[in-house]
C-alpha cells in the first residue's frame, strides 16, 4: 500500500470517523482539522501512528503534523473519505482570540506557497540586476510583474481562501474581490473623496495588496449567503440566489465593510510606522523570544497581516521574518549538534535529514518535533538561540525586503536593491544563531537512551 495512503487510513482510524470532522485544510507540514466531538477523537493513538512527528491542540483545532509530505497525505484522505465539513467547530472550545488566529491561520495558509514563489523570483531579480540585467527590459518587466502579482491580487487570493474557510462560493467571493480591483474604482480610490451607489456613499479606497477588506467582506458574505438561501425558493435558487446574494454584498462591500477593513488596516499601518520610529528593536526582540512557541502551536501563519502591512508600507520587512532567522537556522544548529554528539545511527540519521530540512528551505517542525521535544534539551537550546538572534537583530536592524521563509535557498532575499550591507549583516545573524545554538545543545547535552533504532521511523514520515 502507499505509504501515503496507509497514514491517511490510520489517521482516519482515530478521528471519530469522517462525520466527526467539520474543517480540514493543511499548511507546510501538518494537518488542520476540527472536529464535532472530542470525546471520540483519539489524541494519543494517533500521536503513536508510523509516520505522525506529534499532534498539537492549539487556537480551536488539532494540527497532526506529518511532514513535507502532507499534502499527499492529505490528497489521500479528501480522495478516499467524505468529509461533510461545516462551520461547526463541536465541542472543541476557544475564546475569540482564539477563533481570529485559527481562521487567519486558515486564510492565509493556502496563499503562501503563491507569496512565497513571487519572493523568490523577487530576489532573483535582485540578482540578475546586480549581475547587469536592465531595468528597462521586457525581462526585467515581466519578472518584476511576476513577483509582484500576488501582492497587487493579495485580495484574490484571500477571497478564495477566505470563500473556502467560510463555505462560501468561492466564485462569488472572485466576483467581489474582482470589483474591489477594478481600475475605475482603483483611480477614484488614488483620487480620494466620496462616490455613490443609489446615494449610498462610498469612501473610494484603493484596495490592491490589502488584506483585511476582502476578509471582513467574506465573512458577511456568509451570513447573507445563508439568509438568502434560507427564503430563496428551491425552483429558482440557482439563478436568484446569487443574485441576490450579490446585490446585498456589493453595497455593504463599498459602503461598509470594505471601508472598514481599510481603517482597521490603516490603524495597523500607523502602530507599525509608529514601532519603527520609536521602538523598533522592540517587535523583533519580542517575536524571536516567542518564535517556538508560535511554531509550536502552529499560529504563526495568523501573523500574515503584520508582514503585509510591513511589505506595503515599508517596502521590507524587519520583525517576524527576522525573527524567523533564529527559528530556522537554529533548528539547522540543534540537528547538527545531534549528529556529531548522538552515538546512535538511527538518531544521527534523523538529525541530518532535519537539519538539511530546515538549513535548505527554513521547515523546522520536522526538527522540532522529532528532535527537540523528544530529546528535551534542544529546546531550551532552540529559545537560546532565536532569542540571541534576537538581540543582534534588534541592534543591528537586519530587514528582509522580499517574502520567504529565512533558509539558505532564500537568503537573496535579504539584499537591498538600493544597495547596503543589510546582506551581510543578515549572514551574521544566520552565523550567530548557529553557533550558539550549536554550543547550547552541545553544552546541555540530551538524553538518547529512550531513542531505539527503529525509532527514527516514528520520528520521519516514510517516503512514499
């Protein structure tokens, strides 16, 4: 049987069966579901699948963290199960800060392999820049429109994503993001001042790479959709009832929620300018020392809005990407230490396989997971070093001026386009974490007598 296959079946074993589930979805390296009753969900069974790192309840949900290779393990499971997902969420608690991260969590994880593509073609453009490309080429032109495509469309994305949290029609949530970036509306929103619809006053807002607009949108728009269907005739649902649905949504996009989301957004816009200008070692610093527990629990994807907000009004980013350099490299620093220290096979080719995982393309549950909460010691190291990332950050302002995850594959993304040595002050933080991550896990040493050989199967997801 595929491998792949076999863990969705096993995992599908334990969940209370296909019914139980309401929501599932799944980011870089882990499973994202929610379930109607907790009672019937086995927690610790799955935890002992072949092939499962760990499993998390965190912000409203369970997360199964599996590995890089989720998505077929996902692709399984939406293959051969039926999952009857709705909006209910059973009776796994959560208070609204809770509910926000889990949903901004949901809506952003699907557009960030699209971010991430349009960052490294943005830094290779830096690159062939540097390396004499000209900006007045058709090259240089096509490729800049490339890595800026999804910033600009930013709320095309979202609104699928956003269509397909709330269970909505995605193609209706197309429609209206559509119209929030119409040109016409976009030059009248560059123009500032006030038009109408009907009378109705709408504040005429450019909306191109915003964020929280077309989310807000989206989440009225489920409620309307749900009225509207509810008194919509069953003969005639098909046609009026998108109607209908568009005509309530259109005025309260323009007049209400769109408007609204931008001052929310705006609001953001100031707090962080006003971090820059005076405090602005002070989110970085904060942000390394929290970056485990924020991968821990999976919430880090809901801190999107932050580096949105940065990239459109900073043109960089300077806080939780940076802080990433810590979370990332150090993970690389932690498996490097176990590979050299650790006297058994089994663990050392765990850590190399981690270690490459995350010094490469910057995923450290594999890492985190499979090393540091099973060995205990390496996570004490892994805080030491983001939070000594930290610091040198803070004080040397390191910035990252195109959207990936810190990992060697993307480290052109740290070079100024106008040219500074942001780089290699970047290099020295990727430096600095390793080596006191490396000398902390080294010093603190760990526990491998509870590691078997034939643990490493537990710790890797098999390869299909």
């Amino acid at each position: 049987m595929d491998n792949n296959l076999r863990l969705a079946k096993e995992i599908m074993s334990h969940v209370g069966g296909s019914d139980n589930i309401t929501a599932l979805n799944h980011c870089s390296t882990r499973l994202r579901l929610k379930v109607r009753n907790e009672d019937i969900f086995e927690f610790d069974e799955i935890k002992k699948i072949d092939g499962v790192l760990d499993v998390v309840k965190a912000i409203g949900g369970y997360q199964i963290i599996v590995g890089n290779n989720v998505s077929k393990v996902y692709k399984a499971i939406t293959e051969n199960y039926s999952i009857k997902a709705s909006g209910e969420t059973g009776r796994v608690a959560a208070n609204p800060f809770e509910l926000l991260l889990n949903t901004l969590a949901d809506i952003m994880g699907p557009a960030i392999p699209a971010i991430v593509v349009a960052g490294l073609i943005s830094a290779l453009l830096t690159l062939c820049t540097f390396a004499g490309l000209s900006t007045d080429s058709s090259t240089y032109t096509i490729l800049y429109a490339a890595s800026q495509a999804p910033f600009y469309f930013l709320p095309v994305l979202t609104a699928y994503t956003s269509a397909k949290h709330w269970k909505v029609s995605p193609i209706l949530a197309l429609f209206l993001a559509g119209i929030m970036l119409y040109p016409t509306l976009i030059e009248a929103g560059n123009a500032g001042g006030m038009i109408n619809l009907f009378g109705l006053p709408v504040t005429a807002v450019n909306y191109s790479t915003s964020l929280i607009p077309i989310i807000l949108t989206i989440w009225i728009m489920h409620y309307v959709t749900a009225l509207v269907e509810k008194y919509c005739p069953d003969a005639i649902r098909y046609i009026l009832a998108p109607l209908g649905v568009m005509l309530i949504m259109i005025p309260i996009m323009l007049c209400v929620s769109g408007p609204v989301g931008a001052w929310v957004g705006d609001l953001m816009s100031l707090l962080v300018t006003w971090l820059n200008n005076h405090v602005p070692w002070l989110t970085v610093l904060v942000l390394s020392a929290i970056a485990p527990f924020l991968v821990l629990t999976g919430s880090h994807l809901a801190l999107m809005p932050l580096l949105v907000a940065n990239f459109t009004n900073l043109g960089y980013d300077n806080s939780l990407l940076i802080a990433f350099i810590g979370m990332n490299f150090s993970q690389f620093a932690v498996s490097a230490a176990v590979f050299f220290k650790s006297k058994k096979p089994a663990l050392k080719s765990t850590a190399f396989s981690t270690g490459l995982t995350a010094f490469l393309t910057g995923t450290t549950e594999p890492a985190l997971y499979g090393l540091c909460l099973r060995l205990k010691k390496p996570l004490i190291a892994t805080f030491i070093g983001c939070i000594a990332n930290g610091v040198y950050c803070a004080l040397t302002q390191v910035k990252i001026y195109s959207f990936g995850a810190p990992a060697f594959l993307t480290l052109a993304n740290f070079i100024d386009p106008v040219g500074s040595n942001n780089f290699y002050l970047a290099l020295g933080a990727v430096a600095l974490t390793i080596i006191v991550t490396f000398i902390a896990t080294w010093l603190l040493g760990f526990d491998e007598s509870g590691f078997e050989d034939s643990d490493s199967e537990d710790l890797e997801p098999k390869k299909a």
